[in-house]
C-alpha cells in the first residue's frame, strides 16, 4: 500500500500545471504511518519539500497535488493538514485486508525483498580465549545476534562469526597460568606471579589437563628473576618453552586454548547464540594469509622500510599516523593480522563487513578502513558498530565489576540468574550506542513493570483466550471471521490494526538504522495495547461473527508478538 500511495503522489506531481519536471527532480517521496489515526494512515512531506524549491506555500502546494490525486483501492480519502502535510486514510476494507495477510503469511509477515540485497558477513563478541564471557560481552552477544536475525528479516545473507584471538602473547600467558595451576595440583609450591590469569576457570582447566594425564614435575619459575611483571612473565615463558620443549609446550597451549574455547561457546549457546564460525588468527598464519596481505602491501607501493621494520602508509587511507606491520624481530603484528583477517573476508566474497566493538575501539575504525583499502577493497565495505558499557544494579545498588584477578561478573552467571529471556531483551532495550543500566531485580519481576514479562503476558493471554475458546464449545472459525471484520470498529481495534500494520516499516527501519531497540519498543507499544483491548473487551460474544473477528484479530496480534520475540531471541511462552 505504501507504495501505492507513492505512486498516486508521483502521478498527481507529474500531471501537475503549475509544477514542472524539473523542480520535482530528484526529489524523494517520503510516506511515513501515523501513530496517530486523527492524522491519517499516512502522511507524506513532499509539498514542504518543493515550497523552498518552487517559493510557494506548502499548503498552496499541498492542496494543488490533492486536488489532481486519483484514489486508489484501499485509500478511502486525501486531506491537507497544517503547515502542509497530506494525509492519506486506509480504508476498512484495506484494514481488514491487512488481519487476513497477517494470518496466511504467519511468521513470514514483515519479511522483506531488500532491494539492495548483500552477502553480509557479521562479526561479534571475539573476546580473547584467556577466560569467560563477562556481562560486557554479553550485550554484544545480545546485540549482535538479534541484529543477524533481523538482517535475514529485511531480506539480506547473513553469516555470523567469532573472531578467535589464538595467537600472541596472551596466549603463551594463559598457557603459564594453567601450568602454575598444574603445579599447585602436584602440591608445589610456587611464588606470587603477578600479570597472569587468576580466574577460577584457570584451576578448572587445569584440573581438566591432569585429568587428561598431563604432569608438570619441575617448577619453571626461578624465584631470583628480578624486573617488572611483564619481564618477570616473558622469562618464565621462555623458561617454559625451554624446560618442556617447545613441541610440548605448544601441545599444552593447544589443548588449553581448546578447553577455553568450548568454555566460550558452551556460554553463547547457552544464551541461545549461535555463530556460524569461529575464526582463528592463528589460522592467518598457518595459511599464508598475513603472508598474502603483507605482499599486496608491499606490490600496491604503501609499505616502506623504517627502524628495521615494516610500515604501511595507513595515513594515505585516512588513518592518523602510519602503523608497523612487522616488527624489527620480524613478527607481524596484530594490526597485520587485523589487515589479514578483513582482506580474507572480503575473498569470501562478503559485499559488507560489519564489527561489532566496544566503545573502546573508536580510535580503530580509521585504521581498519585503511588496512582493507590498502588491500584493493573500499573502505565503505567496513562498518563498525560500537557498543557502549553496561552497569548492573540490584535496585538501586551499584554491583562492581572488575577484570581484574579473574573477579568479574560472568554472563553466564548473570542469564542463569534472571533468565536468558530478560537478559537478552534487556541488553537490547536500550540503544546500543548509549549506557546500559541493567537492573537485576527488575528483571526477575514477574508483573507488567518488567517489559519482557509484559509481552510475554500479552502472548500468553491470547493463548488463553483461545483456551477458553475450546472450553466453552467454540471453534474458531476463520471463514466467518474473515467476512466480518468489518464489524472491528472499536477504536481500540483500529489502533491495534494500524500499529500491525507498522511492523514491516518498523523492521525495514531498524534493520537500516542497526536499531534493534526499535524492535521491543514496537512490541511493548502493541503489548499495552492489546492489555488496554483485553481488559475492556470481551472476546468470547454470543454474536458468533463479532466473536470469530475479534478472535482472527488476536491471532494476527499474536503472530507479531512471537515474530518479534523471535528476532530478539526471546521465547514465547503460551502459560505464564
């Protein structure tokens, strides 16, 4: 309908006397839907758009394009409204039209065609595989997987990906952290290392590895090393490597990065997240791609030599300064293996990159825009989207967090407690560009001031309803229901209808805007509504074709709710 009513205002605007083709060039039609009915189904801007253009009043103009506007089926009538708005009124029967779409497409309403169709490739989370998911990580975890699932909505391809940190320093510092929790195990006594990892899932692989048969039998930390924590941590590496071998050693690195890894994706499975991948950096290097990366580099003429090691020209692409891709030792470095990764993207074929990263990494985006152009890609093929902190409360208590000595608030810890169903609807109610304050006691609330109970509630009622249905002796019979609802005129049925009619605009827009809080603020907004219908409405009338429409009405207000539960990765519960 939407684009119906465009095409009547194109075609008003070209057969127009007083407005030529070109002062109409270029100009965008823009049709939005009211959310208020006073005003129209919908209303469109163009006659404030051509006033500045044309110098004539919006309202001169407005009416001008009304007065040559032909009706098409379903617009019941055109009015002008102050400073110059044209409003265009639905029908009954293109409402009603509306119920009966819902109900033959179920789930598959809202789905769109996008016109700009793209192979996306989805990166989120790629925490380092040094401990478990915190509640940070959680919220990008949240995010990013509805934000894949309402891509798909809209009509894109969309794979997901973890990017697996496996290589580097923190993970030789892993490898020592268990391995003095090994030597714990054999009752040997070990001095204070500071810089390692502290955290209780450290004794718990490590306990795992000596379940595995592995015996660490001499103690590789020389109690006399003398320097900072980071020398004092490289000397007890490389005393490592040495005493086990390296052969051994890497065994013990692989198994221990294993063991984290399935610790990681135990924990998003857990919270219902499923990526399609996950991405080993260590995997750049075994395969030649950084390799591959530094030689387009050096062949495009942005690499030069300086101080013995290897720079790339990344202020040539707009990044601030130029950055070392390989050290003088000749190790590449992570910015290296950052270029690698997004060119290999890019080679599978991906049309958009999108990161997911933390408000931290701002100061990123400009050198990974320059490390994918540098490669022969454009850099407008990279969007980053960046996610603010989260604070959690208990009430009005501030909880602490700390990373620190492996004391932080696990995710898992947080979902197992209030429910993957309110931690994920509340990481998400909030836009993702903007502070999260997660209330741990308001979303364990089972009443209507918790949002996600609210919803859920209003699914489970309409459950019950046709319960009751079946109780009484009715069927529901959609036959008649769909030849009488044109008996829907309470105004609390039009509401509920215009705003069903919103949600395919409402997952184009969010899926643009990479919004998802779009999505439960819609749902809340047609929750209350359906509360205010229930309370005030009774379903089950003896007058079988008011009951059968009003039931065809619920069960098209139910397959928006649970579509858009589904899209946040929200169960939808029939019984509360």
């Amino acid at each position: 309908m939407k684009e119906k009513i465009k095409q009547i205002i194109s075609n008003s605007l070209v057969s127009s006397e007083h407005i030529s083709i070109s002062e109409i060039d270029n100009i965008d039609i823009e049709l939005t839907r009211n959310s208020n009915n006073e005003h129209g189904d919908f209303s469109s801007n163009i006659a404030l758009k051509l006033s500045g253009k044309i110098k004539r009043s919006p309202i001169a103009i407005a009416e001008e394009i009304v007065s040559s506007i032909e009706l098409c089926d379903g617009v019941d009538r055109v009015e002008v409204a102050k400073p110059g708005f044209i409003n265009f009124y639905l029908s009954s029967e293109n409402k009603n039209y509306l119920i009966l779409d819902i109900i033959q497409q179920g789930k598959s309403y809202g789905s769109l065609c996008a016109s700009d169709k793209k192979k996306i490739l989805l990166e989120f989370v790629s925490a380092n595989p040094t401990g478990p998911l915190h509640v940070g990580h959680g919220r990008h975890a949240a995010f990013g997987d509805s934000l894949a699932r309402l891509l798909k909505k809209a009509g894109h391809d969309v794979f997901t990906e973890y990017y697996l940190n496996d290589a580097g320093r923190q993970i030789d510092i892993l490898c020592i952290s268990v391995l003095l929790q090994l030597l714990l195990l054999e009752s040997n006594e070990i001095p204070k290392v500071e810089g390692i990892y502290e955290g209780s899932y450290i004794k718990d692989v490590a306990l795992e590895l000596s379940k595995q048969g592995l015996v660490v039998e001499k103690s590789f930390v020389n109690k006399s090393n003398q320097g900072s924590p980071d020398e004092i941590v490289d000397k007890i590496i490389l005393e490592a490597k040495n005493l086990l071998g390296q052969e051994l050693f890497g065994k013990i690195l692989e198994k221990t990065v294993s063991l984290m890894t399935k610790l990681l994706q135990d924990d998003l499975y857990g919270f219902r997240v499923r990526q399609d991948r996950f991405y080993s950096e260590k995997s750049l290097f075994s395969d030649g791609k950084i390799d591959e990366a530094i030689n387009i580099i050096k062949n495009n003429g942005d690499a030069f030599r300086k101080d013995g090691a290897l720079w790339l020209e990344s202020s040539k692409y707009g990044d601030d300064k130029d950055r070392v891709v390989t050290r003088e030792n000749g190790r590449s470095t992570y910015f290296a293996s950052d270029i690698a990764y997004h060119h290999d993207k890019k080679q599978r074929g991906f049309d958009l990159l999108i990161n997911v990263l933390g408000s931290d990494h701002h100061g990123y985006i400009s050198r990974l825009e320059a490390g994918l152009a540098s490669t022969g890609h454009k850099a407008s093929d990279l969007e980053v989207i960046l996610m603010q902190f989260v604070t959690l409360y208990r009430g009005k208590k501030k909880i602490q967090m700390s990373t620190r000595s492996g004391n932080f608030v696990p995710m898992k810890d947080l979902y197992e407690e209030v429910g993957v169903d309110a931690a994920r609807f509340f990481y998400v109610s909030r836009s993702h560009d903007r502070h999260l304050d997660f209330d741990l006691s308001l979303a364990t609330e089972q009443n209507n001031k918790n949002p996600v109970y609210y919803i859920q509630y209003a699914n489970a009622r309409i459950k019950s309803v046709m319960e009751e249905l079946k109780k009484r002796g009715y069927t529901l019979d959609k036959e008649i229901g769909k030849l009488s609802l044109e008996l829907l005129s309470l105004p609390i049925e039009e509401d509920i209808i215009s705003i069903l009619g919103k949600y395919p605009e409402t997952i184009l827009k969010s899926s643009e805007k990479r919004a998802v809080n779009m999505i439960p603020n819609y749902l809340k907004s047609l929750a209350q509504l359906f509360h205010s219908y229930y309370g005030s409405t009774k379903f089950m009338a003896k007058d079988i074709k008011v009951r059968n429409a009003r039931l065809l009405l619920l069960l098209a207000v139910s397959i928006i709710l649970e579509d858009g539960l589904e899209i946040l990765g929200v169960s939808a519960p029939s019984k509360m």
